[in-house]
C-alpha cells in the first residue's frame, strides 16, 4: 500500500516521506524510480525518491534515469551524480 500512499492525492506531507522512507527501507528501487518520472508528483517528493534509490545503492535505476530524456535535466543530472 506504499506506493499507492505516495501518489494519492489527499495525503500530508510528512505522511508522503514517510512512506518514501519505507520504499527505501524495503529496497523498492522499481516503484522508487516509477516515482521520479511520475511528472504529476511534485519535484520535491520525486527528488526524495531519487535520492532514496542512491541510498539503496541502485545503481542500474539510477543510469535508466540519466537517460531517461522524458524527466527534468535537474533530475536527471541528479541521477547522473548520485550513480
């Protein structure tokens, strides 16, 4: 129910890191970078879960990202140093 938690749209703020954090506690690398090209969340969150993939050492995710050319350049960028 995690990743349904992160994308609804009446949840607070906190309670959408947090479910973040259990995404990257339980290694969700896949739903982690789903949420990084979800262009309707917003960049903060999407930044989160990018920087939740580094923490799980995904690398390959991480290099899908880079070329990734549908995501923001700042994202991708970031991806690019985090990999």
């Amino acid at each position: 129910m995690t990743f349904q938690t992160v994308v609804k749209k009446n949840v607070s703020r906190t309670q959408r890191y947090d479910e973040i954090d259990a995404l990257v506690r339980a290694g969700e690398t896949t739903n982690l970078g789903v949420l990084v090209r979800m262009s309707g969340l917003r960049g903060e969150f999407r930044r989160y879960a990018l920087n939740g993939l580094a923490d799980c050492n995904a690398t390959t995710v991480l290099e899908e990202l880079v070329e990734d050319t549908t995501i923001d350049p700042s994202l991708r960028r970031r991806a690019e140093a985090l990999a």
